[in-house]
C-alpha cells in the first residue's frame, strides 16, 4: 500500500468488510475505519459502538473487541505485512449524529442541528422516531439570563444536514456543596 488518499481509502474500505463480522461477534457495530500513514507505518483506527437498544459501550468491550480485531488483522490474507498501529475507541461526543441510532442514544441530551436552509437549532433532543427527531429549541437570551425555551419542533431526517451533541457543563450556582466530602486530610489543609 502506498500512502496516496484513493490507496489509503481502499485499504479501509476493504478493512470494514474485513472487521464488521469480528466487530459484530462482541454485539458492537463498527461504526468507522480510518487508515492513516505516519512514515513506514500505518495507524489504524477503529471506531465500534454499541448496538441499539443499549446504553453504551464499557471499556471492557473495547478492550475484548481491540483484541479480536488485531488477531483479524493479524490473519489478514491480503496484508502488505506493513507495520501497523491499532487504535480501537468509542465514538465521542464530537462525531456527528448521522444516524437515527445516534440521535436514539442521545435523548435527553442538548443537541445542535443544522437544518437544511435554516439557522441552526439548539435544543434539548426529546423524541426520535423513525421519521426524524423532536427537540425544545432553546431561545437565546442576554447573557447572565436563564435561557429560555422554545415550543416544540419536529424535524424529519431528510431535513437535517447535521447535528452534534452540545457538551452541557453544570454551574456552580446550581451544584450541592454540601454533598462533598472532606477526609481528615483535607480537613487539616482547610484549618491551616
């Protein structure tokens, strides 16, 4: 394999027809392959996830799944005996939701959709069927206000060029204190 794009999407075209009934024994779906070239070598990347109906993917699978995929690898009848680098992980927060089991997992989540010839929409992700998705848009305010929101909105797949999930962080004002715990050593930090 030589390190030239349609060489390198080949080889991962043909790695996902290799890999899925692997990644499929471990009851994951193999979302992505990704062949990189660093120098003499090849860094493969995988990404599985979980199958519908589940919450996630543990760590455990990964590391059962990583297993399984290198011995694949390592039989592959049409390897170029290139030394490759394995990495195996779980789609993060930044992929898109491409798929309507993406967006499934992702109920209750704030998301943003880029609607096909509107503004983008942030929301909360409330409902997905198997014609698209409903979220409660949030309304933009000034800043210091608690944002408000929007009356409810369907969006049929078709429609939705792409969306994200927003990673939402906690604020101060709305943590309990209270349930945090000191142990004597902190405690005597505290005091000092």
């Amino acid at each position: 394999m030589t390190g030239k794009p349609a060489d390198i999407q080949l080889e991962a075209a043909r790695l996902t027809e290799l890999l899925e009934p692997t990644v499929a024994s471990h009851q994951l779906v193999l979302e992505e392959v990704e062949v990189r070239r660093v120098g003499d070598q090849r860094i493969v990347h995988v990404v599985v996830d979980a199958t519908e109906g589940t919450e996630g993917i543990l760590l455990d699978q990964v590391a059962e799944v990583s297993r399984s995929i290198s011995e694949a690898l390592d039989k592959d009848p049409h390897d170029t005996s290139d030394p490759y680098e394995l990495e195996v992980s779980s789609p993060g927060t930044s992929r898109p939701l491409t798929l309507p089991r993406h967006w499934r997992r992702n109920v209750g989540r704030m998301v943003k959709v880029n609607v096909i010839g509107e503004d983008n929409l942030l929301g909360r992700l409330m409902e997905v069927d198997d014609a698209g998705i409903t979220i409660v848009p949030e309304i933009a305010v000034k800043k210091g206000m608690k944002p408000k929101v929007g009356e409810p909105r369907s969006i049929e797949f078709g429609s939705i060029r792409r969306g994200n999930v927003e990673v939402e962080f906690s604020r101060a004002e709305s943590a309990d204190l209270t349930e945090l715990e000191l142990d004597d050593e902190d405690d005597e930090n505290v005091e000092a």
